[in-house]
DNA sequence: GTCTATATCGAGATAGAC
DNA sequence: GTCTATCTCGATATAGAC
C-alpha cells in the first residue's frame, strides 16, 4: 500500500466513522426525545443509548439543544416535502383546483402514514410533535414565524371553498391541525382506556378516514 | 390586652398569613408555567416573582413537583365541576337525553369561557393545557387512569347519536379535544400570523360557536 | 476525531437560627 | 412559620491527552 492510497482510505474511514457515529446520536435522541419528552434526556442518556462518547454530542452538533434542532428541521422538511408533492399532484389532477377533501388528505395523510405501527418514521412524527409543544425556544420562533408551507394549505383551502370567508378558512384549519397534533402516544393510551379497548390507532388507514370525514364535514358546517 | 386574646389573634393573624403566602405561591406559579412552561420556570423564579421567601415552595407544598400537581388537581376539579354542571342541566332540559350540541356545549364551554381576555381563569386555561403536555409523570398518569369525568361525556355522545358505532364516538370525542387543547397562546399566535390579523380569539363566544359547528358536524358526518 | 476527566453552573431541597 | 445560608446533585460543556 502507497501512503497515498493509505491517507485515502483513512480520510474515507474517518468520514464514515464520522457520518456513522453522527447519525448514531441523532437517532438515539430522536427516538429518546420522543419517549421521554426533551427535558428529561440528557446527553448522558443520549450517548449510551448510541454507544458513543458523551463528548459527540457536543462535538458533531454543537449543543444539546442545536441537536433537537436538527433533528427537528430535518424530520418538519421531510414531512411538509411530503405534504407538497401530494398536494401537487392534487393540484395536476384537478387543473389547480383539488376540490376540499383532497387537499386536507394532501395535509393529513403524510404524517398519518408515518404513524403506522410499522413505518420507519413512527417515532419521528412523535418527536416532531412533542418539540412542537415542548420544543427550545428557538423551535417556537420557527413555529410561529416560518409558515409558508401552511399557507400552500390554507390557499389551497380558500381556492376549494371561495364560498366560506377567510376567517372561516383559518379557524377550521386551525381545528383540523389541532385534530393532527394530539394524535400522541399518551393520547392514544387515553382514549383506548376510556373506550375500554374499542379503540386502536394501529389501524392508520382507518384512521385517517376517520379524520378526513369528521375535518371535511367540519369545514362544510 | 390579656395574654389570652393575644395569643389568639396572634394564631389568626398566623393563620392569615400562611395562607397568604401560600396563595401567593401558588398564583405566581400558575402564571410562570403557564407563560413559559414547567421545565422553564425555577423555584427562584416563582418565590420572587410571589415576594416570598425561597422556602415557601418546599415548606407549603413539599416540592416543586407537589407545587405543580396542586394546582393542576385544583383547576381541573374546577373545570371539571363546570362542565357537569352544565351536562347536568342540559339533562334535566331534556329528560336525561341531551342533543348531541348540548352535550359538547357542556364540554367546551367552561374552558371557552375560561379563555376570555378578562377571564380570571384565562391564565389557569393556559396552566391546564400546558400541563397536560408537558406535565409530570404524575400528572401523565393522572390522565391516562382517571377518566371519570370523561365518561360522563362519551356516556351522553353515545346516548346521542345511538346510531352511530361506539368506536366512531370515542374517535369524534378525541378529534373534539384535540381541537380544544390547540387553544394555547403560542397556537393562536401562529394563526394569526398565517390568517394575516384576520383571526382574533378575543371573542370566544364567537370561537365556541365555530368550534361547535365544527365539532358538531364532524359529529354528523 | 475520539475519549476521559473535569470545570462550571444552576437547580431543588433542607438545616437550623430566629 | 419564616428566613438565610448551605448542601447536594445532576446537568451541559469543554480542555487536553491520545
């Protein structure tokens, strides 16, 4: 071996050890902030849980809160990516105009598929739901400030339904988005209590259609 | 002045003062967690904030936590009184077999009120909600196990709308309290930046009446 | 880049004087 | 009951060896 081709594939090494122990943390945290709430993990927790060095953390992002940060912009980009292509395609099928139904699926039905008892992205749409509430700072700026992929919706909203005011428009998405948002594990766990095991979330398909009938009805009150 | 009638004013004025304190404590740390959240409000922070020693919490409550699940115990047997109050004379109008509006008007009300700008309960609302969440594993737990008052509700929705499967009730009654714990500051804040001003929750008698439309025909769908 | 050891800080809780 | 001073703990962040 040259020591060339040697620095090579050490470089090479190096950055897959880098990549690898990187996004060792960042799924390690995602899955422990959404169990556990952000609070109480600790970065302690987080490395043994990856099985690398508490120094990581710091190191690959800065900051424990910069890491839910991260993990936040990436999980809400994939998610509104989502969300736009199906809203998109709506959009194709319908000559600009998806009539109300399939633009509340273009919304809903992105983050009910990651809720599948069997879908890689499960306990992602947990996370992203609990940092909506329980995030830094920082995440609630982001929230409140940055909300160009809601307003393709409720554009999307007032073009189905030119007959409703605004007004009207933005109150029952708030709804709807409320619908959304307590879909959370210990909501569920309520609920199957209270309906004495009548009720299972595993069932996503179903569930999904049970939203779009009760939001659809909702905003043709 | 005998030694008699001093000593016992001295235990009145005692009394009055312990309760005083302990009142203070108690409303500064509704309004600190409910504006920034659990996690994010000290001992300190509240102790100064009531003008009271940094002992209080632990003396008059036992501990933070306790701090917390007190006044959580204490607004929502409140709420919760309300709200049968209201399912109760909604009963009484109608020979025990409210219409389903009734029903989720008993249910929605008390908490709608409650959000008035001038409400004295406006920031205990926004304590609930947030505790909800972001509450102790006590408070989790509460939640999950003691849904009594919550089965007065699904008992008087399935009542309702006999025809329809009780697992469609459970699944409506959930959508209907995601909708009401969306009502938070931050939530409204975001609305009101994506609708440009055009929403204003300032008038809750004319939110309730959209939430009913919504919830009632989502009810109906 | 990785790891250990440690600095530093802020928190909740409490002992003991008054 | 109240208050001050303090204890103790657990956290994040980082310096410095390898």
């Amino acid at each position: 071996m040259s020591p060339t081709t040697d620095a090579a594939s050490t470089e090479v090494e190096a950055a897959e050890t880098e990549a690898a122990t990187k996004n060792l943390v960042f799924v390690a945290a995602e899955r422990l902030f959404a169990l556990h709430g952000f609070q109480n993990v600790s970065v302690r927790d987080i490395t043994a849980a990856a099985g690398v060095n508490l120094a990581s953390v710091n190191y690959h992002f800065g900051s424990k809160d910069a890491l839910l940060f991260d993990i936040f912009k990436r999980r809400t980009a994939e998610l509104n990516r989502e969300r736009a292509k199906m809203l998109h395609e709506a959009n194709d099928r319908h000559d600009g105009n998806p009539p109300l139904r399939e633009v509340l699926a273009a919304l809903l039905t992105p983050p009910l598929r990651w809720l599948a008892p069997d879908h890689e992205r499960r306990i992602s749409l947990q996370f992203v739901i609990r940092a909506r509430s329980e995030g830094t700072d920082e995440i609630r700026n982001v929230l409140k400030t940055d909300v160009s992929h809601l307003r393709r919706f409720s554009d999307a909203l007032l073009r189905a339904r030119p007959d409703l005011s605004p007004e009207d428009v933005y109150w029952r998405l708030h709804f709807t988005l409320g619908m959304l948002h307590n879909n959370r594990f210990a909501e569920f766990d309520r609920l199957n209590v209270l309906s004495e095991g009548q009720t299972s979330e595993a069932d996503v398909v179903g569930l999904l259609e049970r939203m779009l009938d009760f939001a659809e009805a909702g905003f043709n009150a």
